[in-house]
C-alpha cells in the first residue's frame, strides 16, 4: 500500500506531505516517560557519566542523553540507555489506543498526501504499536530513532524523511506534535508545525512559533484545505 520513497508526483497542491509525532499525537500513549527519565538518568549516574546534582526536572530523556554525549558518553553506554528506553516503551504500548479522529484523518488523506511519522521511540516498538492500532499500512514511512542521528528536538528525523522524498520541498511539509521537542525539530528542517493540544504559549516559551493550535487531530484537515 506504500508509495516508493522519492516518487512521489508534483502538483499544484501546496501541502503534499504530513509528519506525525505518534505518541500523544496518533496514539493515547501510556508510557511512562517519568520513570524512563528516572532510569536512565540512575544508570548514568552509575556509569559516572551524571552526578545525583543532576537537574532532572529539567530535561527530558533526549535532551538528557545529549548532555551525556557531551559530558563523554560513549556509543556502548548509549545503546544501554537505548535499551532500558526500549523496555518502558514496549510496555507503554501494551494496550495502547488511538487518539480521538485518528482514524478518520488517517483514512481520509491517504492517497491524497505523504504520511510520515517521525518518533524518538524504537522502530521495533513504532511499528508494533501502530501496526496493533490497524494503522501502519497507511504512511509511506515510519522513522524510529535508529534513523535519526540525534533525538528530538534534533531536526535529523525530519531530514531524513526530506531525504526520503526529494521531491518536495520542506514548506510543501506540515508537521504536527503535542511537544515542544517535535515543534524545534519541525523548525530545525524548515517545516511548519502544528501544535497539538498544547498551548500556544507553552510552545514559545521552548521557542517553538505554530502556525497553528489544534485541540482535535481531525483540525488537520482546515489547515491543509484552508
């Protein structure tokens, strides 16, 4: 049901092509991104990469193992952080549902445009998660962070995706996230975003500029057919 990467045609449509952040934005997730944090922050505590004064509060997962890198991280105790990451994601997923029109929105711009989900999640626990939710065979690709060369807000999964369907330019692209990590990333590649649910202010104050608020995932639509 996929389109090739790349050959997808030109026409007069502004917007061709949509990423979707998945969790939160396409799925109900129930991962729980505190513990996961709590984690690998210990683990890198251990490993004396971090210190106990480390200010958790303030960083995410992503933002967290880029200070690692910086603070000497090597690749080995990078693919263990990846690791415990992974284990609270496969049982987040357990059960997962969809969020509220996803499926209507889904069904309703496929053939129509590009359909892309870009995630800091594994691939493995990507594509289990939306192939369970029924919805996996509609987007032209899914990019887990094994595609990525940084985590959101890194802007990498969103130009590899560019880089997938060369074709189309970053402004022929709207992306849509319920993060401020998925709205610097969109910007990062030059792409408009949509924020999700999440309050207009709350993204300027990480520096992230929407184009738009949405509080319903079926609102895509206004702002592709606007």
């Amino acid at each position: 049901m996929k389109r090739e990467a790349g050959k997808f045609m030109r026409d007069d449509r502004k917007c061709k092509g949509i990423i979707f952040d998945m969790d939160n934005t396409l799925l109900q997730s129930r991962i729980d991104f505190a513990a996961m944090k709590e984690d690998i922050c210990q683990h890198l505590i251990e490993q004396g990469i971090l210190t106990e004064r480390f200010p958790l509060h303030e960083h995410t997962a992503s933002t967290m193992l880029e200070y690692a890198k910086q603070a000497g991280m090597g690749h080995t105790l990078y693919l263990s952080c990846l690791k415990i990451a992974e284990r609270h994601e496969v049982r987040g997923m357990e059960g997962a549902g969809l969020e509220k029109g996803v499926p209507e929105l889904i069904e309703s711009l496929y053939g129509k445009f590009v359909l892309v989900v870009v995630t800091n999640n594994s691939l493995s626990a990507a594509l289990k998660a939306l192939e369970v939710t029924g919805i996996n065979s509609y987007f032209d690709s899914i990019i887990g962070r094994e595609q990525m060369e940084a985590l959101k807000p890194s802007p990498s999964g969103f130009t590899y995706a560019l880089n997938q369907f060369r074709t189309m330019a970053a402004d022929e692209w709207i992306s849509v996230g319920d993060s401020w990590m998925d709205g610097q990333a969109s910007a990062g590649a030059g792409i408009p975003f949509i924020s999700y649910r999440t309050s207009m202010e709350a993204m300027r104050d990480k520096g992230v500029r929407p184009i738009a608020r949405i509080e319903h995932i079926l609102e895509v639509k206004d702002w592709i057919y606007g």
